[in-house]
C-alpha cells in the first residue's frame, strides 16, 4: 500500500482525489447495480443440517475439513450411500470442496430444482411487489436454464444475489484445467446472457474451451465458469475496494485444493477478478502454473514479484478499454495498485489485439481468446506479445 506522512505532498493527494472522483462518478452515472438481498440463508442451513446428521450410525465429517480428508469419507461409502447423502443434504453436498465431482452435479440438481420450486412460489407471492415477483420469475428461469441436460453444476448457493460455477469438460479425465474468474456485476441472473454472451462466465468459458481445442486438439481440458464468489455489485465504492476479492481469494483457494487429479491449472482473470486472483496468488496451489488477467484495474501489489507466487503471470489491456482511464494506486484501501501491464509492474504483456473493450476479451477470433488458449493448453510459445520484440515469451518453452 502507498504510504505517506502529514508533510504536504501534492502529487499524492492529486492522485487520491482523482481516484475517489473516479469512482464517485462511476457509481452515480448509472454504473452501479442495486442488488435484492434475501433473508434466507439456505446454505448455512443445510451444513448445520450435515453436522447433525449420520451415515450407517457414524457421524458426518465436519464439512470444513480439508479436501484430502472429505473425499476419502465419501470413498469409504457405497455409491447408494453416497446418493443418501446427496438426496438428504443436496447443497451442503453439492458445494463441499473434497465431494467427488459427478456426485456434487447430482446434488447441485437436486438444489436447484429445490431453490427454483421456492421461486415459483415468490412469484405468486401477493406480499412481494410486482417488481419482486418479476425478479422470482427470472430466478426460477434461469434456475431451469441451469438444469438442461448435460450441464455441470460444480458449485450454487441461491442466497442473495447467488452464486454459480460450472465445468465445461471432464474435470476427472482433464489434462490441462482453466479457471476463469469475472468481475463485478456477477451473479445467478448473469452467469449467461444472451446478447454479448462472451462477456459472461459462461460464454467466456465456453469461447475458451473451443479456443483450447483449435489451438491443441490432442489435449483434454476442461474449463470452469467460478462465479463462486460475491462480487461487486457495479463500479461504485465496494468495486475499489478489496472486501469481496478477499472473500473471493479464500474461495478460490478452496476450489483449487479440491480439484480431482494433478493436471496443471490456469487461471483467466477479467476485471475485478484481477483482484481476486491477486490476493489469491500467495497461497495457490503448486498445480496453478499461470495467472493471466485481463482488463486489469490492479492485482493489489505494485510488482509481480509482490505477489509472492511460483506460477507466471501475463497482462494484457485493450486499446479501447475504459479500465485504463481508473487512476492505478492503493491509498487507504481505496484502488488496487499498480497497472499490471505497466513495464515496471514486471508481468508478460500479451496482445488484446481485436478484443471489444472491456468485455470483449473473450470474443471469438480475437489475439485475446488466442493467447489465454495457447497459455490453457501450455503452448507458451505460440502466444503473441504485446509488443513486437516478444519480449513475454522469453525464457519459455511448450509445457
């Protein structure tokens, strides 16, 4: 963090007033987004109901243990054990880091089409608004979006504004995995969209895992969607701040410990995801071998060497990105520090060539989609720099 005694310097409190300008405008020029929490709390709910319930007259393994620990509980039952389990305590089941994968799909499907029933009847709720029994009928659209045949619900929580993450591919059989991690504005009703449908988690993942594929067909991958996380709801004072992307950090890192098998994992990084990843680099997992972000407004440390992590780190910015224009420093917890495609911040600048602005980096067809690609699937050499002396590939081979 900057640091700064009660000697007058200009230059310092000029670039915090901009900053706190910045954002101040952003969040009262239609930017921020008013989010309807809800009361209920099914998810803790369901992991107290875990606690106090048992499995062939032996109490349940505290649903906070370590991966390592849950998953050899659940390789000690019978698969009808297992689905009990699942059937009886879906979300606590279909959320636990260490749960076999396959089993947390059947759970999550159990959880949703439990949290889309609770929709439906909110939207014929006569002590809602109408405005509230719209947003019910949304949820519960986009709860039966969720369910369609094949998709892979990894991780949901319906609380507040929900929280989703999704796998493309098969995670068990998986030799190269990709996690990315949006931005602000990220939640159940955004997790897809229709119209630009690269700039939510689910298109991003999808272009991505295509994107993997054209690069290295001989390759399995798999691709996760992690808006496992609550992110900021708009560009207002919450998205300076680092609150959420600390939650989001510790969130991250649980994910990764649980991931089944050894195959190397990278992380994709848009917008305030930065953040997330940046506090999360520390304490990754010797299996994450790449953070690359996109549309960076900081990675909360002023190099890459402060990140104090063993995996590579790459950046890259569209030209026409308005990310650039938010002042890059950290006074007082307010901003996220130093601009990661800066040559003093020290990451492997890679071309956005092509991207649509801030959230086009996932469009089909861009250097932007290419390059995260050839970073998936370990062809390191074949990514293209940003600048012409491909300067960010040195010292680098095919993985």
């Amino acid at each position: 963090m900057t640091s700064f005694d009660t000697s007058p310097q200009p230059n310092a409190w000029r670039a915090l007033l901009a900053l706190a300008v910045a954002f101040v405008m952003l969040a009262t020029t239609g930017w921020t987004a008013l989010r309807q929490q809800r009361n209920a709390a099914p998810l803790p709910a369901a992991l107290t109901a875990w606690e106090h319930g048992r499995m062939a007259g032996r109490e349940l393994p505290d649903p906070q243990s370590a991966p390592a620990g849950l998953a050899r509980f659940f390789a000690s039952l019978t698969e009808a054990q297992r689905m009990s389990l699942a059937r009886r305590f879906p979300l606590a089941v279909g959320n636990m880091n260490g749960a076999p994968v396959d089993l947390r799909y059947r759970a999550n499907r159990i959880a949703l089409e439990q949290a889309r029933e609770v929709e439906r009847k909110r939207m014929r709720d006569t002590r809602l608004t109408p405005a509230g029994q719209h947003q019910a009928g949304r949820r519960m659209n986009r709860l039966g979006t969720l369910m369609s045949p094949g998709r892979q619900i990894l991780a949901f929580n319906p609380s507040g504004p929900g929280r989703v993450a999704e796998v493309f591919g098969d995670l068990d059989e998986a030799e190269r995995v990709s996690v990315v991690v949006p931005g602000v504005d990220t939640d159940l009703l955004t997790f897809q969209r229709t119209h630009r449908r690269h700039s939510a988690p689910v298109g991003m993942a999808e272009a991505l895992r295509a994107a993997e594929h054209e690069a290295d067909p001989s390759t399995r991958t798999a691709v996760i969607a992690w808006a496992d996380y609550t992110a900021p709801g708009g560009l207002g004072m919450e998205a300076a701040m680092a609150r959420r992307a600390e939650a989001g950090a510790v969130r991250l890192d649980a994910l990764l410990r649980a991931l089944p098998g050894a195959a190397p994992v990278s992380l994709f990084c848009h917008s305030y995801g930065s953040v997330v990843c940046g506090l999360a680099a520390s304490t990754l997992p010797g299996r994450v071998t790449d953070i690359a972000v996109a549309g960076s407004p900081g990675m909360r440390a002023e190099t890459a060497s402060q990140l104090r992590t063993h995996a590579r780190v790459w950046a890259m910015r569209d030209a026409d990105d308005w990310i650039q224009d938010v002042p890059y420093l950290e006074v007082g917890g307010l901003g996220h520090g130093a601009d990661p495609v800066s040559p003093g911040f020290g990451a492997r600048v890679l071309s956005a060539r092509e991207a649509e602005g801030h959230s086009g980096y996932f469009e089909p067809g861009t250097d932007s989609l290419r390059n995260f690609a050839e970073i998936g699937v370990g062809a390191y050499r074949a990514v293209a720099c940003a600048h012409e002396d491909g300067v960010c590939r040195a010292g680098l081979s095919y993985a």
